[in-house]
C-alpha cells in the first residue's frame, strides 16, 4: 500500500482559551509612549471599565475629545501623513506583573477624521526581562488591522496564550486616504495619529481537564491513503488524556485513528493522527469522529470530518474566461491548467483559433500534469497593429475521456496602433511671472512628458512634469478671485489640427483643469491674430461633465474639434479648475482650488474627420421634405442648411428657425418640414450632449411647499424656515434673503439631536444623471457632531443613498455645494434628507448647526 501523510496546520489556540461571559479586565498599570508633543495624553488610553469604557455589555467607549483619547500632534500639518514624517508611534503598557494574556481589545479615535489607528503590530516581555527585553523569550509577533470606529469594542484573540507582564504596541498605519486630503474612500486626516482606549480581557484556565478540538473539518482528499494530523488541545490546568477514538456515520469504514497523543499537560497541544482509504469511494464524503477523553464536562467530543474523493481518471479544469483588460505592448501571461482527477494528464496541443487568435502565441505548455495538480501554460499577445476588442480562445487537448479538448477564452482590448503628436516649439503662460512650476513642463511630450505607446498614460509627475499657477491663499477660487490664465503653444508652422489632448494635474487636491476654451491663429497672423481669420472658439469640459476627471491625473483625455484648422498657434484659456466651496475639505469635497495646474497638453496628428450622423432627406407627401437620423438618449440635435456650401463649414451653416435643441428619440428620429422654394439646398444635422435640466428648485423664499421636519433624538432641536434670528451664531442672512432652513434659527442646536429635513417627492424616474447643488452654511462642532445628506425613497421614506456624510467644523459664510445623487437611486422618485447629529457631551460652547437654502436638482 502507498500510505502518505499531509500534515495540516490549523491554528490552535483560538479553540484552547475560553472566555468569560461577562468580560473583565486587567488593571493596565501604566502606558508610556514614544512620541512627543501629544495634543491629548497618552493616560487617557488605560481609564478602564466604569471610567473609559463601559463596564457592561457591549462595553460601548463613554469618553471623547480630550478626556477620552489619547491623539499625537500634526508635525507635518495638513493634509500629511503623520507616520512618514514622524515614524510609527510605539505605545508599552504595563499590567504590573506577568498575566496570561489571550487577546487586545482597543476603542477607535474618530469616525469624522482618518487619524484613527489602524494596522498596528504587538510584542510582550515578561516581568523578569524587563521592558527592555520586549521580543527576547516571547518571538510572538502579531498584527492586526482596526476599523474606523470610534465607540465600539474590537477585540483581536491571539493565535496562542501569552504570559507577559509588558505589551509592545506599534501603529504601523491610519486611514490616511489621498494624501490626507481624504475623499470618496475615506474622511480627511492622518495628519495625527490616535487611538480611544486599549485593554486586556482576562482569560479563564479551567482547573480541570478541558478538551479543545475544532467541531468540523475538511479534509483535502486524494485518490491513495492518506495520513491527516488532527490538532487537540487541552485549555485545562491538568492533564488531558485522550483514551479512544471511533468513527461513525456513512463513510465510518474508510477511516482509522492511527496513533492519539500522549497526555497533554496544561495548555498543551498535539495531534491524533487519522487514515482515510478512499479505496470504492469517489465525491463526497463524510464522517463522524468521537473522541474520548477525561475532560469531565464533555467526556465524548464529535468532531465531523468531510471531504472529496476526485475520480480516479484524469480529469482537465481550466479557468473561466480570461479578461487581459488594455494591453499596450506584447506581454506574456500564464494560464493555469489543473488535474482534478486521480490519473495522470497528458496534454497533447494548445494551439489557439478565434478573431484575433494570430495575435495569441503558445511559448511552453506541460507534457503531463500529475493527480491533484495544476501547471501553467505561458502565453504571448502581441497587439501591434490592432486597436480595439480582442477575442481568442486556447484549445487544450488531452487524454481526458470526458473533455479531450477544453477551451479557455481570452478578451483584452489592443492599444497596439500607437498616436503621433506634433512637437510643440515653445509654451507660455500669462502667470509666468508667478508660477510655482513652469509651464515648459506641459510640452515635454511622448517618450517624456507621457508614455509614446498606447494609452499614452502621463509618465512625469509634481515639479518635474506638471505646470502649476501661484496660490490665490487657502481656502479660495484662483479664478474667482485672479482670472483666468491663458497659455498659448507655437507648433512651429501651420500644421492641421482637429484636436487637442489634456492630462491632469492631481488626483489628490481640486487645482486641475476643468474647463477650457481654445482660439487659433495662423503663421501670417502671429499670436496677435487669434480669433481673425479662424472664427472658431470652442469650449470643453465643465466641472460636472466628467471630461477632465480630478480623480485621474495620469490618462489622455482627447477632445475633437469636428472640422479640421490649419494653425500655427494655439491659445487654451483656463476657465475653472476643480475648486468647490469651501475648498478646506470641511464640506466633504477634496481641498485646493486656490491654484490652476494641468499635468502635459499635445496635438494629435491625424486624419480629421467630422463625426458624422446617418442621415437622410426624402420627399414626402403635400410638398414636404422627411428628415431622418439615428439618434443617441442624451443628445439633442440642431438641423442647419445651406444653399452655397461652400460658403462656411457645415457646423456654421445657419439654423433652421425652429428646429434647434430637438430632443432624441432613439434610435431614429424622424422631422418633417416644407420643401423649400430654392432649387438646390443641402442639409446637416448637429448632435450634442443635453445639457443639465433643472428637476427641482426651491429658494424657500415664499414658502416650503412639501417640506416636512422632524427629530428622532432628544428634544430641542428643529429644522425651522424663516431669516436667521441669531446675532452671535450662525450666518447673518439668508444666502438668498428673507429665508432659508437651520437648525433652532435664533438658538443654538441642543445635545443628542437628531433632527431632520426632508424635501417634497423629485421625479429622478428618467434621468441617467443627478447632481444636488445648494447653498450650505456648517457650525457644527469639528468631530463630535455631523450634518448629513440622505436619499430616501419617495414612497417609503427608507433611506436609499448617501449623498455626503459627516460635516462638521465652521463655514465663514455661505457656500454652494454641489454633490452627485448615486446612480444607484436614480429611476425613481426621491426625497433629500438632512439631518444634524450631535453627541451627549455637554460643554460651554455653542453652535448654530446646519442651515440651507436655495435647493436645486439638475438631471440629465
């Protein structure tokens, strides 16, 4: 007989050590901390049960701020990362003399910041070592990973029992996200690192023999005997002595308990060692085993063993569909191959068919794969040439009786036809004076500035490769407040151009282009002549249109102009950045504005073609003219006409009076019109995206029709509608005089509020975009009490989408905000919740809350 032994490694102690139904902890005897300008001390972390934390179930965190945690300071300011500018904190907590230790339990800093704690790392010393000797006799090094939270317990059982008197704890990470600056991942912060309240629960031993073994196992089975190492354990102060084991239920016969451990002293562990014969058997199986021991409580411990025996043939597995993603260049790539039965594999051909399949490439593939195994065959694709959706699939043959030819199928789309720009002479900016980094950095082009191979993602980055204006201060709008820069680029002679291609500035502050306009002038005219002989202006981008992404500031965005200019010269005026008040991060939005910045621009050389519209114009009845073309949801079309077309591009031929801005009707739309008296007379229609429609708009000025408020906290704080009344809180006026809604509108708001606004029903049922844009003013307390935005469902009322969460801090004057309504809610009807929480803390200070006016829902 062939007998093999697989020896498994299961965890064992999180089945030795017990707990106590009522959690009780050890006294911490001192904390200290490597750190130095703590803004809360570090003291405040080992208060314990009845003064920090809750000495009841589910020991929920009682202090916060300043009495409650323990936070470092910001030696990097914000945004920053405090670990890369001061190191890990190291905390060392003393319990005052050796104890058995089976867990950490600690209670979160912040929900409203990301300076919370999150990865950190322990090590123990004993009492005879010393602090110093922290990792000397105990090697167990454990890390873990905290959530953001900032009231409730997260307790992290050890893999094994400890008994240590010093326990070494290193914060190896916060919830830092975007540099600080926070964002759709996460909230701003990390500038700080801190942490509410860490303790250590007690561990009951049992004073008798306790059996400790895992309730089901699974087994991995094979096709020959096998050897399986069963962990046990004794959580028990006195020997554990397992004296038989039986097995019992279907599959009973196929297994034997081939050796059991000798005593087991107090918190020991081995293993009872256990043969499976799979002999007769095939699919799965399942057993129970019954071990006896003296452990008085549960003198016979089941223990349910399954599995699955594979066949004895071979039997080839491939993975599901292969998807490649965008491939640039050649690339190599393996594909797994498994043997899932009990014989050997023997392949014979991989060779692959489809589409695209030249462009796949067999470089080395097993001759056999053995039972129970997997190996790879490595792959080449090679997208010269070809741009697009790529399908192919792999033919694997092989002895496998039931599958002789299994078939892998691979997408990918090909980036191999690579663009070519037009070298850029020379750039300059109307802020060159003042420019943080030059504006040379936007022509450095393909090879430096961007990659030369498809997608052409932008390779130089911060001072090195992006050009970037002065700061207007911060918080502020750079072009509110110092116009717009204007940048003009010689190509060197007249070249023709039909686009324009821009990459961003940064994905972690909002000084990136949004939007900007171009003018054009030919080498006769220099750069005084833009706009005279080429009446040709156009407009891309917008803050709200998603063209220029502030979360991407490494892909080409290509912008067509529809119609081919022949110029030498090229003006970009920037008219906004991504700046949205109030631009500190306080409001939810990602911080900056107070600058203008693109990452590199360049002119793609290529064939212009204006994007044409299958169109057609028949005769039709009564002396008319049917006018038919496809059309897309989302589009509107213009129809314009000409006599002499050659007069003007068709984009400039003049509008028919009355048939402008036609909605799409896909997927054709069909116009009937008088013929006209002229004996010659061409057509062409224009589509462009629709823009925004306004859904809802309420200034609350004359009333709040459908409005409703409420308060599911304690009493004492409303919504109310009116001008506000306060003289020492809050903002003076409406942002539109007389009214707006606030909270408690000549007070300030009250402890444990949880007041709430809700809108009239908005019809979102056929819109594919919503954006909310409003005038918002925040005083709320920084990190202990929050305004939210909520979707709810019109009918139901149950919250649906989360708009924005977690305002909080002080507006210096109103501020228009403006957020996007999850798509996910869209299709229906709605109503837009605000709401106001607040803590139970009470102190002397005061604050206004949330007050809004001037609500709007743009839809496209």
């Amino acid at each position: 007989m062939n007998l093999s032994k697989l020896l498994r490694v299961i965890p064992l102690f999180p089945f030795l050590v017990g707990y106590l139904a009522g959690a009780d902890f050890h006294p911490v005897s001192a904390v200290t901390t490597t750190t130095q300008g703590d803004l809360w001390p570090v003291s405040n972390l080992i208060q314990g049960p009845g003064v920090g934390i809750d000495a009841n179930e589910p020991h929920g965190k009682t202090l916060a701020g300043a009495d409650g945690n323990w936070v470092t300071g910001a030696p990097g300011g914000f945004p920053s990362d405090f670990i890369e500018v001061a190191g890990e904190p190291i905390l060392v907590f003393d319990l005052g003399a050796d104890l058995t230790l089976a867990e950490i339990s600690i209670w979160g800093y912040s929900t409203g910041n990301a300076n919370g704690a999150k990865d950190f790392s322990l090590r123990f010393a004993t009492e005879a070592e010393g602090e110093a000797g922290i990792g000397g006799s105990i090697s167990y090094n454990p890390s873990f990973a905290a959530s953001i939270d900032d009231m409730m317990r997260q307790s992290f059982p050890f893999d094994e029992v400890v008994t240590a008197r010093y326990v070494e704890l290193t914060i190896e990470s916060t919830h830092i996200t975007n540099g600080g600056s926070g964002g759709p991942d996460g909230p701003a912060g990390g500038d700080r690192v801190g942490l509410g309240e860490v303790a250590f629960e007690k561990v009951e031993i049992s004073p008798e023999p306790r059996i400790s073994i895992a309730d089901e196992i699974e087994l991995s089975l094979t096709t020959t005997p096998t050897v399986y190492d069963i962990p046990v354990g004794n959580s028990g102060s006195v020997d554990l002595v397992v004296s038989e084991v039986i097995f019992t239920g279907g599959d009973a016969a196929a297994f034997e308990a081939v050796s059991l451990p000798a005593a087991l002293p107090g918190l020991g562990s081995d293993v009872i060692e256990v043969q499976f014969d799979p002999t007769g058997l095939v699919g799965p199986i399942s057993a129970t085993m019954e071990v006896t021991s003296n452990d008085p409580g549960v003198p016979v411990r089941l223990v349910q063993l399954s599995g699955t025996v594979p066949p004895t043939e071979q039997n080839i597995l491939v993975p599901p569909p292969l998807d490649r993603g965008s491939v640039p260049l050649p690339e190599t790539f393996e594909i797994v191959i498994e043997n899932g039965g009990g014989s050997l594999l023997v392949i014979t051909d991989a060779v692959f068919s489809g589409a695209q399949g030249a462009a796949f490439s067999v470089l080395g593939a097993p001759a056999s794969i053995p039972p129970l195994s997997s190996d790879v065959i490595e792959v080449e694709f090679d997208p010269s040439g070809l741009n697009g959706p790529v399908t192919a699939t792999l033919l694997v043959s092989s002895n496998d009786p039931d599958t002789p030819e299994a078939e892998v199928f691979i997408t990918a789309v090909a980036l191999g036809d690579t663009a070519l720009f037009y070298p850029i002479t020379s750039v300059e900016s109307s802020t060159a004076g003042n420019d943080l980094w030059p504006v040379s950095n936007l022509i450095q082009g393909p090879g430096e500035g961007f990659d030369a191979a498809q997608p052409h993602g932008k390779t130089s980055d911060g001072q090195a490769g992006n050009w970037v204006t002065a700061a207007c201060g911060f918080p502020c709008d750079y072009v509110e407040l110092t116009g717009n820069p204007v940048l003009t680029f010689d190509l060197g002679q007249n070249v023709s151009l039909c686009e324009i291609s821009v990459w961003g500035y940064s994905a972690s502050n909002s000084n990136g282009l949004s939007e900007f306009s171009l003018r054009f002038a030919t080498e006769a005219e220099g750069t005084d002549g833009f706009g005279t002989s080429i009446d040709f202006s156009p407009i891309f981008g917008g803050i709200d249109s998603g063209l220029l992404p502030l979360e991407d500031n490494i892909s080409r965005s290509s912008f067509l102009f529809g119609r081919e200019v022949m110029a030498r010269y090229v003006e970009l005026t920037c008219l906004d950045n991504h700046f949205v008040a109030p631009g500190d991060g306080s409001g939810g939005e990602i911080p900056g504005g107070d600058r203008v910045g693109i990452g590199e621009v360049a002119f793609e050389i290529r064939r212009c073609e204006t994007p044409r519209i299958p169109f057609s114009v028949e005769a039709g009845e009564d002396d008319t003219l049917v006018l038919t073309w496809e059309s897309e949801a989302g589009q509107l079309y213009n129809i314009r006409s000409e006599t002499e077309p050659s007069s003007a591009p068709p984009i400039e031929w003049p509008l028919i009076e009355g048939r402008e801005g036609i909605e799409a009707t896909p997927p054709l739309n069909t116009l009937v019109i008088d013929r006209p008296a002229d004996p010659f007379r061409l057509f062409v229609v224009e589509g462009f995206p629709k823009p925004p429609v306004e859904a809802y708009s309420e200034t609350f000025d004359t009333g709040a029709p459908g409005w409703t408020t409420g308060n599911d906290g304690i009493a004492g704080t409303e919504w109310q509608l009116g001008p506000p009344a306060n003289e020492t809180l809050g903002p003076p006026t409406a942002s539109t005089p007389p009214n707006c809604y606030g909270t408690n509108l000549a007070g300030k708001y009250e402890n444990e509020a949880n007041a709430w606004l809700r809108s009239p029903p908005i019809d979102l049922t056929g819109s594919s975009e919503a954006t909310l844009v409003l005038s918002q003013f925040i005083d709320i307390e920084e990190e202990f009490d929050f305004g939210h935005i909520y979707v709810l469902d019109a009918a139901s009322e149950e919250r649906i989408g989360v708009v924005v969460e977690d305002l909080t801090g002080l507006s210096d004057a109103w501020q228009e905000a403006r957020y996007n309504i999850p798509t996910a809610v869209l299709g229906r009807e709605i109503k837009v919740e605000f709401r106001l929480e607040s803590d139970d803390f009470v102190d002397g200070v005061e604050f206004a809350g949330f007050y809004v006016d001037d609500v709007r829902i743009l839809t496209k």
